[in-house]
C-alpha cells in the first residue's frame, strides 16, 4: 500500500532483539482501521543473530512502515532515545507510541482518536486513553490500572464524542496512576518543543513526559476506551527495562522524575502531585533501608517524606526510627 503525502499519525515502535513480539506490535498497528499514517520501527541495535529476522520482516512489510536500524551498545540506548529518535524521523501531526512487547487491541483505536481531534473545538495537544494488563500466563490484571479509574469520574468532563472528553490536568492528575505511552497521543510540534523524552532516564521515562506534557498542553482528550493490551514482564527474563531495574534502582528513578516536575513544573497541579508522589516513594525507600539494616539512611529517607507531606502519624514515625539511630536498638 502507498503511505499517503501527509500521514495524520506517525507510530513509533522501539524494538530490540524480539522480532517475534515486535511482529505481533507492528501488526496490530497495521489492522488499524485508520489509513493515514506511518509506522516508524527503531531498532535499537539487536544482537547479530537477530538481525536477520528483522530484515525479513522489512523486506515483505507495508510501505508505510519505515526501518530504522541504531548501531549496537552493550545495553541499547533505551527507550528515550529510540522515542526521540522515531520523533525526528515523524512527519505525521501527532505521535503514537507502542512497545514492541504489547499491542493494540483495539483496530478502530486511531479512526476513534481521528475524529475526536477533529471535533475538538481547539487544537488537540494530547489524548489519552486505557488499555489492559496481562500476566506471562495470560490472566487478566483485575485492578484499574495507569488511568483507567477516571473512566467512573467523567460526569462532570465536557463530552465532545461518544468516547472522548476534553479534561483538565488537574482531572488527569486524580489519577492514582498515569497514561502509558501505548495510550498517549501527543501533538508532535508540542512533543518537538518539550525537547521529547528525557534520554537520561531508563525507567519511569514515561511517567516524566506524561507529567511534562501535562504541565505543557493547553487541550487535552481523555478516552475511556481500552485500545491497547499490555503484557507484563515476567520477572524471570532480564529483556525488559522493568525487570532489567531492581526495586532500588527503580524508586531511585522516580525520586529523579518526581524531583524535577516539583522543581520545574509551572502548573501548581503538577507540582502537588509530584510532592505526594515524592512524599510516597521516600516511604517506599524507607522501608527498603530498614530491610537492609541501614537505619540511619532510612531514617533520613523518612524525615524526607515528612518533609514533603506533614502528617501526625508519620512524625511520630520519624522519632521512632530517630531513636533508633541515636540507641541503635
């Protein structure tokens, strides 16, 4: 099929060393419904005997996907930099991302966010919606899960089509969770200006340009609609950059990510968000310290959280394991 001049959509697919996945990602992209758009593949430098398997797939692939290859490192250059790389390739009007281990399940998905852009009675710079989680055996994650616990809230949010609202930040952000990049649209010219995903951060990089473009975009769509499935790592593998990280190393990014929206964040919102959620993650590290015998640093870590949310309990709290410290019990 010929890519139309002006493809409405460009979809960004990473992928590194899983051409079986990737396969599966690419053509749930190519079963959308919607035409006008481009699919731009990243190949983050995939191991020498994996190669072959992505060129076959490029040799017999639609016309609209188009093949990126970055050269090898020891451990790829990360899905920031595989974004921002598809990003600058893109010529679409607003960028699509999906990971090479999920798909979308839902074919009508970009036709749905076609047409809620259109109605939109101002220029779009971000839609986002919900998608499934499963687990390596296939069952179904019962929770709400990213945002998906908006989708009981929506009575009070301006309905522009059957399955789209316009919503605030501030709407977005009582969220217990954020969006997925596999369910966030984001106009390309805003995502260009917010200088794309920041190419230091290899865990929680999603959360940081969800709560960056929260802070950025002006006109933002919210979709109930589950378009995506997303499959949840098994820990046993070492291929994702969620079990590649351990919890520490984890947590540690998220204070980086939640750190810099309450420093540079311009909209009061985000930044009070970032400070419950600071406040959160410090706790979590605190209990982390305690269970490696480093009371002293948890201490610290917990008069952090205190710091950033004051409440009775967790004063008290701090005491405890200030005495702890000073008596060593």
């Amino acid at each position: 099929m010929e890519l139309s001049a002006t493809p409405y959509f460009s979809v960004i697919i990473p992928t590194r060393n899983r051409p079986a996945l990737f396969r599966e990602a690419l053509n749930s992209v190519l079963a959308q419904s919607f035409r006008e758009l481009e699919i731009i593949v990243i190949n983050d430098g995939s191991a020498d005997e994996l190669l072959a398997d992505y060129h076959t797939l490029e040799r017999n692939c639609d016309a609209r996907v188009k093949w990126h290859y970055l050269p090898q490192l020891p451990n790829g250059h990360g899905q920031s930099y595989a974004m921002n790389s598809g990003a600058s390739l893109a010529v679409g009007n607003y960028l699509c991302f999906l990971d090479d281990d999920d798909t979308w399940c839902d074919p009508e998905h970009l036709q749905r966010a076609h047409t809620a852009l259109l109605t939109a009675d101002s220029a779009v710079d971000a839609l986002y919606c919900n998608q499934k989680a499963y687990n390596s055996q296939g069952e179904l994650n019962p929770d709400k899960l990213w945002i998906a616990d908006l989708e009981t809230r929506l009575g009070s949010q301006k309905q522009i089509t059957e399955y789209a609202y316009r919503v605030t930040s501030e709407f977005l952000l009582s969220s217990r969770g954020f969006a997925h990049l596999n369910c966030s649209i984001i106009r390309r010219a805003l995502y260009l200006d917010m200088g794309g995903m920041d190419e230091d951060i290899r865990y929680e990089c999603d959360r940081d340009i969800y709560l960056r473009t929260l802070d950025a975009a002006r006109c933002i769509l919210y979709s109930p609609v589950y378009s995506a499935r997303h499959n949840i790592p098994d820990p046993a593998k070492k291929d994702n950059m969620s079990t590649l990280a351990g919890d520490l190393e984890k947590r540690l990014y998220q204070v980086s990510v939640l750190k810099k929206a309450v420093l540079r964040a311009r909209r009061e919102s985000v930044r009070c968000y970032a400070t419950r959620a600071l406040s959160d993650i410090y706790k979590h590290l605190t209990g982390i310290q305690l269970g490696n015998g480093r009371i002293a640093t948890a201490s610290e870590h917990a008069n952090q959280a205190l710091a950033l949310r004051y409440t009775l309990k967790w004063h008290g709290y701090c005491l405890y394991l200030a005495l702890r410290r000073r008596f060593s019990f």
